[in-house]
C-alpha cells in the first residue's frame, strides 16, 4: 500500500490520479512546474510500477475502499491539506470523483476532471475482452496514445493485466447516487479530442452542488502528455473564490 508522496512547503495538496495503465510516476515531473506552491500526491494502485506484483483492482468501488481504508498516507495527506485540489484523467477523473464523494468536507475543494465523460455516459465501445493484440489496437484507438513500454515484449507482459484491469474498470463502472459532491467542478477536455465530446465533458455540470467551469484546452485526448500550462492556471486558482462562484 503506497502513495508516491513529493512533498513540498505549502498547505495546497494535488491529489492526482493516473489514466489507465499508468501509474503515479506519470505526476513525477509536476513538482517543477508547480514549484513550492502545491504539494503533489500521485496515488499509486495496486499492479502498477512498483506495486506490479499486487492484483490490480478492477472495480471502482474496491479502489475507493482501498484508499480510505488502506492508504493511511493519503488520508494523512488530505488531513493536513488546509486546501485539498482533486485530479484524474480518463479513468483518473472517474477515480478523482469517487474519492471525493467519500470525504467529509472540512477546508476550500477543488475537484479537475480531465479528458472524462461524466460518471453517468459511459463509452459504448467495449475493450477488456478482446485478445491482447486487438485489445492493445482497441487502446490505441481510443486513447490516441500508445506507451513506448508497450513495444517491449518482456515489459508488456507486465504492463497488460493492470491496463486490461483498469479499462475494464471504467467500462464496466456502474455509478449509484448520490451523484453530485459538495465542492466545485471544473471539467477540461482537448479541443480535438475525438473520445469525449463536449457534450459529454459539460455534462459533468451534475455532478456538484456547487460552480462548474468547462475549460477547452488546445490538444487531443492525451493532450496532458504535451503541455500542462492550462492545468497549471487552473490549480492555482483561489479556491475560496471558486467555491463560492
């Protein structure tokens, strides 16, 4: 049980959550574009980089009984932020959302849902059955991104299972309400991305009791990987100012 912690001087905590197949080190590169202004926790699941020897989970409900009952880390994290921001993309956001609708709001939030329809329109397409070739073209196809790791023979007999977990995860994901969370959602998709349309982004307005923002940012799918500049600004927000819009 582990969540890759980088601490930094500051009360703001980024608890970000990785798309599927990737793991917490995705975040790793943050710190430097976030400086000293917010501490960024990656959430490591079990099956993934170093936790490969694990069983992935493969069910939203068990991911979330797994942080608040396991992760004592992570719950120590969010006890001492003073501000708390939530993040997740694809399959991150849809994790970002579940963990959020399990705490007991006590400081200024921030859930970021990325690259994500909402909870409630999930994708038609159906991948985790297929055979590992056409599983990994399926994956290719709808994420518009293909891990270099995947070339590998070696390194992709690692990889697969927790990917194959975590898409089957998100396809299978059945959301029971309550829907909405009490804090501000703003939900980001690339302005080309061709897996979650802006309908399905917007949506996303159901699922608080509080402001929504719908940001359109330059990029596809996976446009995350190439510039976080848009991301940035919206982390940085002031929180009290958002969560009272």
């Amino acid at each position: 049980m582990h969540v890759s912690k980088l601490r930094m001087r500051t009360m703001r905590k980024l608890i970000c959550f990785p798309f599927a197949g990737a793991g917490a080190s995705i975040y790793t590169p943050w710190v430097k574009h976030l400086g000293p202004t917010i501490a960024v926790v990656p959430v490591q699941l079990p099956g993934h980089e170093h936790l490969f020897m694990d069983a992935p989970l493969t069910n939203v409900d068990d991911v979330t009984s797994y942080l608040t009952s396991n992760l004592s880390i992570l719950n120590n994290e969010v006890a001492e932020a003073t501000e708390l921001v939530i993040f997740g993309h694809s399959l991150g956001a849809i994790l970002a959302h579940a963990f959020a609708r399990t705490l007991a709001l006590d400081k200024p939030c921030l859930l970021v849902v990325s690259g994500s329809p909402a909870p409630t329109r999930p994708r038609l397409q159906r991948s985790a059955d297929l055979s590992d070739d056409e599983f990994l073209s399926q994956v290719r196809v709808l994420s518009g991104y293909d891990h270099p790791a995947l070339q590998d023979a070696e390194m992709r007999e690692l990889l697969l299972p927790a990917l194959r977990a975590d898409v089957k995860m998100h396809e299978e994901y059945d959301l029971k309400p309550p829907f909405q969370v009490g804090m501000p959602i703003v939900s980001v998709r690339g302005n080309r991305d061709t897996l979650v349309s802006r309908e399905d982004a917007m949506f996303w307005h159901d699922f608080t009791r509080l402001s929504f923002q719908y940001v359109e940012v330059e990029g596809d799918h996976m446009y995350m990987m190439k510039d976080i500049s848009s991301l940035l600004e919206i982390f940085g927000q002031d929180l009290n100012n958002v969560r009272l819009n």
